[in-house]
C-alpha cells in the first residue's frame, strides 16, 4: 500500500516535470516500476482489489458532478453507436490485413468499440473543463458506448464460438438497458428523496457521517448490480453518482467531499495499476508496427466515429474533435474485453499484449493532444 | 462492501437508538449480521484486508491530533504501567480462578491491559473536557499503555507458545522502544519538516492531494515498519499521524480533512469486521458469569492501577477518579490483542469472545458512570 502510494507520487512528480496530466504521469510511473521495467510491483489479487475499488470510487465522483437528465439526450446515443461501429470495423479490417486469424480479427475489433470514461473524465476534471458542452457530450456518449461494448462483446464471442444468436444478444440488450433505465429512474426518483429525507433525520444530525457511508454502500450497491447485468461496475457507480448530483442537504452535504478524498487515495492506485497491468516485453519486435498501426486506427476510427455525428449535430469543429478524441482512450474497458478473449482462449497470448498496448497507447495520447494543442492557452 | 457499509449504517442507527457511541453500535451490528445470528457476512480474506486498512488509518487520524512533546510526559508513564500490571495480575488471576487453562489465562491478563485511545478521546471531548488535565493525562498514558500493552502481548505469546526468554523481552522491548523513538525523533525532526518544505513546493501547489497522498504513504509505511519490529501495525501509524500533528500547511492542508474521511468509511468496516469474527454461539451461559466478574475487574484494576499514582502525583481525588476510569475502556485494542491470539490458535474462539464482550462491556459502562455522576451538573 505504501509502495503504490510512493509510486503514485513519483507520478505526480512525472506529471509535473513533464507537464503532462496526473493520470499520464502516474500511468507511466506505474509501467516503470512494474514487470516491465523494474519488477517492484506485480499485479496481485491485492492490487486487483484496490484498483477496482479506486474505479468504482473515481465515477462515483465523476457522478455526482453530472444530473441524470444531462447525459442521456438521445443525440449522445448516435455519437455512441457511430463511435462503436467504425472502430469496429477499423479494427477488424486492419487485423485481417495483418493476416490474424478471424477469431483475433473479431476480437480485435471488438477491444476497439470500447470507451474508458475514467481517464478522460479525469482528464477534463483536471483541466476545469468537466462542465462544457463536448465534456457532457463524451460523458454521455461513453456510458452508451460501454452498453455498446457489452453488446459487441457478447455478439463476438457467439461469433467465434458458433453459437450466435439474435435472442442472446436481445436478452443482453434487454438487460443492460434495462439496469441503466432502472437505476437512472430509482436514482431520480427515490435515492434522491430518501437521501434528503434522511438528512432530516436526527441520526444524520448527530452523524453527518452516516450520510456519506449510506452514499458510498448506494456507489458499490450499484457497481455491483452493473456487475450482475454485464456491463462495468464503473457504469454503476457513476449512476449512482448522478442520483446524488442534486442533492442539497444541510447536514450530509460532507459526503461530496469526502468520496473526493477516497477517490484522491484509490484512483491513484487505480492508475498505477494500469502502468503495473502490462508487460511490454512480451511484445515480439514483429508485432510492433501492428501495435502503432491499430493505435492510430483506434485512435482515427473514434475521432471520425464520434467527431462526425457531433459535427452533424451542429457542434463547431473544435468541440467535435474533442469529442472525437475525447472518446478515443479505451483504458480499462479494452483491457477487460482482452482478458474475456484470452480467458476463454478466444486470443493468444501475443493478442492480449498487442491490446493492452493499444490500450495504453490510446490512453496516453489524446491527453497530451489535448493539454498541448486543443487547450493550449 | 455495499454490505459492509449497510452494516455499519444499521450500527449508527443501533447507537442513536440506545445513546451509545457510534462504535457500540457498530460492533453489535457487525455481531447480528456475522455468523454468531444471521450469517449473512464472514470473515473473508477481503473483509479483513479492508478492516487492516481501517485500524491504520484510524489510528493515523487519532495520532493527527497529538504532537508528540504533550503526550511524552515522564509522569504519565508511572499512570500506565501501574495501570497495566494491575490489570494484567487481575485477569490473570480471576481467569486461573475461573480455571481457565494457562494460555488463555495469559492473554486474558495481556487483553486487560490494553486502554483505547479512541473511545476516551471520543467522549472527553463530547463532553468538553479534552483541554482539562485529567483528558491530558488520559491520553497521555493511554498512548504509553498501548506501547506497553504490545510488549504484554509479545512476552505472552513468547510465554504461551514456550519460546519466551528474558533476552527474547528485552530484544523486544530493546526494537520497540527503538522502533518508537526513532519514530518520534524522524517524525518531529524530520517528516514535520519534509512536509513544511514540501508544501511550498509547485508540485504541492499543482497537485494539493500530492500531500495527502504522501502523508497516507508515510502513515502504511510506518504501519508496516512497526509490524517488521514486532509491533502493532496501528502503533506505526500512530506515530505518523502524531509526525503530522503539528504541520501547518497552506496548500496541503487538506491531508487531515482525506485521513478523516478515509477513516469514516474504514474505520467503519474495522469494527463491523470486530462484530462479524466473533460467534457468540461459542459463549457457554457457564461463562456468563466470567464475563461480569472480568468485567468488573477490568474496570476496577484500571480505577486503582492509574487513579492511585494520579493521586500520589499530587491530583485531586476527582481528577483521578476520572483518570481511572478514563482508562477503562479496553475497545479497539483489547479486540486487535484478541484477534491476534485467536489467529495465531493461542486462545479458543469462546475465550475470544469473551475478550471481545469484555471489551464491549469496559467501553459501554465508564461513559454511562461519567455522564450520570462524575459529570453530572
């Protein structure tokens, strides 16, 4: 604990020197120590654990900066579903052009309709740009987009496996919107009552406290129902979060803060964990301008994806490429759909390397893009 | 976790509900829910990393509010051994009484002898009193008693386990004292000024939650060195938090604002996690009996063992009254002392449930003496 703490500070240090966001630099940090370069700290159930608990924590936080009502417009939904199918496709064709097999084509394409809302929604936090039209678009728009990836998850691996069916992936569909329906409307409707029912209760006066705890067990309530359904626990937690966005209590009103200062310690070790995740040496040099290649298509085939529709609706050029680009770090989600497909021996090894990489390298990129060229003072 | 955090909302309310601490409450939600009547939590590998995590932080944050020069007093150190050997000859006495085997007798004496810091330091300052000599001396005494109650524990399991030798207790006692000097001396000399300096550095400016990031660290960091030298990791970060006490900081302020937070939630799980390994199905209604009489002798040997050189240091017969039963509740570190004989197989889950019940009862009855007496305007 004290090591991936010191390690996130070294990222901190990083990040300064190199004038790059915190996320970048503690990412990095995190590859340095990890197997790697040094091999101080290895992926443990421990360290599994924490990060886990770190990304349920981050979107909470990030949810309670968000209403409901501000990212489920209809038009984020054409954003999302143009910013999965090109990837999609981007990622497929450019995999058969490297002569991988099918089964890895489909995997491959599916890592990329992926969206990672923590790092960029980091990001923008960081740069005081979380309440601006593009930053509610991708925030939207990647929710969607994580329903998506479920659904092309689900769909590849009946692809692959041969046992493909439109009723299997209705019955996904059904659930995963299901849960975000549900817990939008109970979040709006009644945690948002009960909480400020409960801060009228003598217990919230005499322990503030006890409101933050109730927030904190809704957060891990609801990432673990998303869990349940299939999609990440992350989507949960920042519904639950966007349940508590307008509450004003006079007594629990603590509990903001304090789910910013869990998050300060447990987001860190969440993006240490990226950096400690991935072993770059199993990457073969062959392999290399195929990891560059399907980067950059991964990175383009988001911004055209997403930044086209976002054009169409009217948005200025600027705000569309930050969209576009904005939704381009896959982060842990692709990483997740990597493991499903190594797991289950739909990949090879090599494959899994390939997408770690991409993930990373999407990751990293379009945070520096924006800090030194978009908003660029 | 969302269970976790259920349980400990349930406790808040079972506390305001009998008017009883916060940690009270806790506990015997911890109780209704774990094996001993529901069964819907046990004790996990996860519940017990969380609950680790609880008792460092906690113990940092309690640490946060002494410097070290006021709880380092010479005179408090004949309050808390006297009020460590009395007790230990009392329990060890009423428990060979009780024919209790020698084992077990041995931890009991070692368990009497611990004071929580947390529970008096909760209700002095409830009531106000936290600035008045006697609350001085009481958490003064309580923090050596913790130190001396670690040694208690060592030899006990040096005696219990049959390895114990004199140079084995001074080689022990020889590394904790050192282990806490050094403590003290880098933490007053050193880390108070490392986080001055670092405080007006541009990465703190930058980056604020650097500093809370690094006193966390700092906080595990110790934690882990005093479990290398043998010591409770909760001592360690004690230690850290007492190094941080006096830091006046203008950016990085925040850092005991996040430790408390961090504790809220931990804390929580930490004595939830104390309710849920306890089976009070092991408890024979022969051994009823026992849990009054050990009861009353924790209570009563504390009363002398630290009211009498109170007295004889010149204080009013009040005063060290107060200062007696101030130091009765045995709370958090009689269970911890407890949890680690039960885990190490060096006394049976019925014995640890007596410790843990006795522990309960010393913590329940001095507030409730304080408010209708002592107190009483």
């Amino acid at each position: 604990m004290s090591l991936l703490l010191f390690v996130a500070l070294a990222g901190y240090q990083i990040a300064y020197r190199i004038n790059q966001s915190a996320v970048v630099g503690i990412i990095l940090a995190g590859i340095i120590v990890g197997p790697s370069l040094l091999g101080l700290v290895t992926y443990t159930d421990f360290v599994s654990s924490l990060a886990h608990l770190g990304a349920v924590v981050l979107l909470f936080t990030i949810g309670l900066e968000f209403e409901a009502k501000e990212i489920t417009k209809p038009r984020y939904f054409l954003i999302a579903l143009s910013g999965a199918v090109i990837p999609w496709f981007g990622g497929f064709y450019l995999a058969t052009l490297f002569h991988f097999d099918f089964n890895a084509s489909v995997f491959i394409g599916t890592a990329l309709t992926a969206t990672s809302i923590a790092i960029i929604a980091n990001v923008l936090k960081e740069m005081g740009k979380l309440q601006t039209l593009p930053a509610k678009a991708i925030i939207g728009a990647a929710v969607i987009d994580d329903i998506l990836a479920l659904l092309a998850l689900s769909a590849s691996e009946g692809i692959v496996s041969g046992t493909f069916s439109v009723g299997v992936i209705m019955a996904t569909t059904a659930k995963a919107v299901g849960f975000v329906g549900v817990g939008i409307l109970t979040g709006r409707v009644l945690l948002s009552r009960v909480i400020q029912k409960f801060d009228e209760t003598k217990l919230a006066i005499k322990y503030p406290e006890s409101i933050f705890i109730f927030t904190m067990m809704v957060a891990f309530l609801y990432a673990m129902m998303a869990e349940f359904v299939g999609l990440s626990a992350i989507v949960g937690s920042f519904l639950a979060g966007a349940s508590f966005a307008g509450a004003k209590l006079k007594h629990g009103h603590i509990f903001k803060e304090g789910a910013e200062y869990l998050q300060i310690i447990f987001a860190a070790i969440f993006f240490v964990s990226l950096g400690v995740i991935m072993d770059i040496r199993v990457v073969s040099p062959s392999l290399v301008w195929f990891i560059v290649a399907l980067s950059a298509v991964a990175i383009l085939t988001k911004v055209i994806g997403c930044g086209i529709p976002a054009k169409f609706q009217g948005m200025g050029l600027k705000d569309s490429l930050v969209i576009g680009l904005g939704m381009a770090p896959r982060g842990e989600v692709a990483m997740i759909i990597a493991l499903i497909g190594l797991n289950q021996g739909l990949i090879r090894q090599d494959t899994y390397a390939v997408l770690i990489l991409m993930s990373l390298l999407t990751t990293i990129i379009p945070p520096i893009i924006f800090r030194n060229w978009i908003f660029k003072r």
